[in-house]
C-alpha cells in the first residue's frame, strides 16, 4: 500500500474504537510526520529566509577535487617523482585455475620437451642434431681485423715545432713542449716518450731530446744542423731471481768477448 492510499484513509478517534488496527495508527503517525515536517518547513516571522542568497552558507565539497595533471615540464620535483605511465604492469600469474585464463596446462601446450618443468634447453640446442653454429664454415683469422694497439709514444711532427716559435739553439724536450701548450698528455699518455715525426721543414739548429725519431725526421733535423739526442727507455722490471741470472749471462759472455779478442791478437 502506498503513502497516499494511506494518508486518504479516514482517521477514527480512540473513544470509537478502543482498539484500532495497525493499519490505523500508520495512517496516524503518518499524519503526525506530515505536521512535523510541514511545520519545520514554514519559517517564523522574525526570522530570516533560509533560501535567500544571502543567508546560505557555502557548503564544503562531497570530496577533495582531483589532482591537476601533472605537466610534462614540471614533472620532474620532490612532490611527483614517480614511474612513468605504463611502465608498472602487473605480471600475468599462471596457473591459478581454467577460469584464468592460463591455467591447466598453463600456455605450454600439452605434452613435449618446452612443456616440462625447469629452465629448459640451453641456446642453440636443435634437438641432438648439428646446430646451426657448427654447420657453419669457420672464419679464418681475427673477426674485423688486428686492432692497432695502444699507442707507445707521444708523437709531433716538425711543423708543430717550427709553428710553436722555438728560436735557434733551444732546446725542445717532453716538458719544453708541455710549457709551449703544444701537446698535453692525459690519462695513459702521460707516461709515453716523445717521438719526432718528419711532417714539415726545420730551417733553424735545434737540440732535440727525443726517445725515438722517424727516419724522415732524422735526415731533416741533420740536414739542418739540429742536434739529435736520443734518450734511453724506461728499464723493464724483472723478478730479482731473474735479473740475477741475466747478470751472470752477461758476465759469462763477456769474458767470452774477451778470450776471444785475446786469441785473436795473439795468432796476429
């Protein structure tokens, strides 16, 4: 029965009816309720009107407002560091049931070598017959060709000198052409020697200090008058075991040197 049909019923007083139904005293605490609320609805004279603009009161939001996209520019701070969008996937689980989606035989089919448990065959396994990396030819000598090597000296040319305004009689060494700004070693390089390349034309005397000169820089410097010098190399470390030994090698082969020379200015 609905609100209205129950509010049109006719309402009888208790001296009538002593006992009235429960039918009855719904459609009396119905009308009680309509009262109530009719009379909260009505305002009072004095007082003011609750539905004029100027008496609501502004009302807090349901729900904070959502949180402003974030822009490209400014997305890197301290306040919105996080994973790029896309970049956390959740992993697909397997084996949890036919329902989903991957479960009984998981994917990997239903019988056979790649459906067995554990990490599977290793790369290039074809089966037991020959793989494909065995039935191909092998490639003689060193893939890509020999690699040049580390360099073994610091190496500059006869026109870098002459450019560099190196006066008659100077004398041009490694550290004479590290204060001249002409070369500057870093790294490895700082403990290589110097070598003198022959690209250019010397017209001056100079005394050059070089580990090691080119031929054609050699034939330049002298044709120039320059003054070679030529500087010993570091010495290589030996065990001391080894440098013993080498030392009474030395020694033996020199008194050899020596008896040689002896007999042979005695037979003359």
């Amino acid at each position: 029965m609905s609100a209205a049909s129950v509010l049109a019923l006719p309402l009888r007083s208790p001296a009538s009816s002593p006992s009235r139904n429960p039918l009855q005293r719904l459609h009396t605490r119905a009308l009680k309720l309509q009262n109530r609320r009719e009379a909260l609805a009505v305002p009072s004279p004095g007082s003011p009107d609750p539905a004029s603009p100027s008496q609501q009161q502004p009302q807090p939001p349901r729900r904070p407002p959502a949180r402003p996209p974030v822009v490209p520019a400014a997305r890197f701070r301290l306040d919105n560091l996080g994973p790029q969008p896309g970049s956390k996937k959740k992993a697909k689980r397997k084996g949890r049931g036919i329902a989903a989606g991957q479960g009984n035989s998981c994917g990997f089919g239903m019988r056979g070598q790649k459906s067995r448990s554990g990490p599977g065959v290793r790369k290039g396994f074809e089966g037991g017959q020959m793989p494909l990396y065995r039935r191909l030819p092998k490639l003689r000598g060193i893939a890509g060709g020999m690699s040049a090597g580390l360099p073994k000296y610091v190496p500059v040319n006869l026109k870098d000198i002459v450019a560099a305004g190196f006066q008659e009689g100077d004398e041009i060494s490694l550290e004479s052409l590290k204060a001249k700004g002409l070369i500057n070693p870093s790294g490895r390089e700082r403990r290589l020697p110097l070598k003198i390349l022959g690209d250019g034309d010397v017209t001056v005397k100079l005394n050059i200090k070089a580990r090691a000169f080119s031929s054609a820089a050699r034939e330049k410097l002298e044709a120039a008058g320059c003054t070679l010098t030529v500087l010993p190399g570091r010495k290589k470390w030996v065990k001391p075991s080894v440098a013993k030994n080498l030392a009474r090698a030395d020694e033996y082969f020199a008194k050899k040197r020596a008896a040689a020379a002896e007999a042979g200015s005695g037979s003359a």
